[in-house]
C-alpha cells in the first residue's frame, strides 16, 4: 500500500487570483486515491499551512476555488480535500466516518509545501467535525478554528430533514436505528485529546447548524480546561453577507497566526 499522504498526480487548476497558484492533488488515503486543491501564494516566503476542511456532503458544500484562494491571499499555503467519493476520488463520502482520515492525511500533502512543522485548522459546518476528528487524532496541530461548525452528528439528523435521507443511506439508519454509527461521528466524547487552542464561530439565527452546536463544544471544551475563544453573531444565518464575512476571514487569519 502507498504512505498515507504521499501525491499521486498535481495538475495545475485556474485561479481567479493572479497571485495564488492552484494545483488539484491527488494524494492516498488508505489506500484510497483522494483529490483535494491547494492554493499557494506565488510570492517567495515562509507560509504557514493551513488545511480548509469543506461543509456540505458529496456534491453539496463542494469547495470553492474563490474562497481557497481567499484564505490563501492571507499569507497561508491553504490544502482543500474534497474527501473521499468526490471529483473523481475513490470511496465514498461517509459524513466524518473513515473519510476523516482524507483530512487527517491532508495534513500531510500541506506538509509537504510548508517548513512549519503543525498547521492551522479550519473548518466550516460539516468541516466542524472534520477538524475536531483531525485535531483529536493529531497531535501537529497549531490552531482550530470551527465556523458555523457541526459538533454533534446526532443534532444534525434531527435539524437537518432535508439530509436525513443521505445521512441514512451513509451513516446506515436512523439515530434510533444506529445510534452507535451517529456516536462515533461525534468528537465531542473524545474532546479532551484536543491539544490546540479553539476558536468558534456562529451566527445566531443559524438555520442549517443551529448554534447550539456552538454552545455544546464551548462546553465540552471548557469542561477540559481547554483554550477556546467564541465570536457570536447575533442575527446571523449560516452564511454571512459578503462584506462581514471577508472581514471575519481576515480576522480569524490574525487569530491564528497570534497562536504560534
């Protein structure tokens, strides 16, 4: 079997920034070919990574090439896996089943652009169990930044009706049917093996990922001892309007660079 993380195939992507480059990467992940975008800025000079860590399932929430480049453009070398069973990658989606490794290897492929040995996490929604997994099963991580994150996969079966015919189909029933399959998608039980320092982000009025997922993790993690920051946004949805949220991407970038 090919290393965890070790690239395949790197072909050049457009971007719509004259001073990001992108390349798409295929790289393995158990065994599996796993596509992913990076996005590098084309000046010479000692970047920090930072692995992105997409919302959404299958073809929903697919990274966007704008937003990749957006962070990028903040002074990161920022790596994007689409997961599993995406773009033409091998397996299939599971909602942070097995295909939390693509983003566990992922840290890996980012690795090999940067001279820093931990990077920066970031996720966003479904991202938000992504990042949470990668941060309990690493222990190179820098800073955690969770944005209108997912923490509790149970709650989102419950909110989410217009999921729950995919969650069933991936996960294998319902949280009734299989409450264990939901359990084991839920870092929250295992909270305390995170090490780097957590900022969460949420709007109030978010209607896709309801902030009690917030509240929950500022809980669990306070409970721990853990170090974490929170910037509510009262009034919010799960999208923030254009101007607030180039803002807030610029301010979470200075957060985690603060985190050294």
């Amino acid at each position: 079997m090919k290393d965890n993380g070790e690239i395949v195939t790197m072909r050049n992507y457009p971007s719509p920034n004259p001073a990001i480059r992108l390349d798409e990467v295929t790289y393995w992940s158990q065994g599996l070919r796993v596509k992913g975008l990076l996005a590098r800025p084309k000046q010479q000079g000692d970047y920090e990574g930072l692995l992105y860590l997409r919302g959404g399932l299958q073809s929903i929430g697919m990274v966007r090439p704008a937003r990749i480049a957006q962070f990028a453009a903040q002074g990161f070398v920022v790596f994007a896996p689409y997961y599993r069973g995406n773009r033409g990658g091998e397996g299939k989606d599971e909602f942070a089943g097995e295909d939390r490794y693509d983003a566990v290897f992922g840290v890996d492929v980012l690795k090999q652009f940067i001279k820093k040995d931990k990077v920066h996490l970031y996720g966003f929604s479904r991202g938000g169990l992504m990042v949470l997994w990668t941060a309990i099963i690493r222990n190179d991580i820098q800073s955690i930044v969770t944005w209108a994150g997912v923490s509790d996969a149970t709650a989102t079966y419950a909110e989410r009706v217009d999921m729950r015919r995919g969650l069933k189909r991936i996960i294998g029933g319902t949280p009734n049917k299989v409450p264990k399959q939901y359990e084991n998608r839920t870092p929250l039980y295992e909270i305390e093996q995170v090490q780097a320092p957590v900022l969460i982000i949420h709007g109030t009025e978010d209607a896709h990922v309801g902030i009690e997922h917030a509240y929950q993790l500022e809980k669990y993690l306070k409970v721990e001892g853990k170090h974490v920051e929170t910037w509510f946004s009262s009034g919010y949805k799960h999208h923030y309007p254009p101007k607030f949220n180039r803002e807030t991407v610029q301010k979470l970038c200075q957060w985690m660079k603060s985190h050294n």
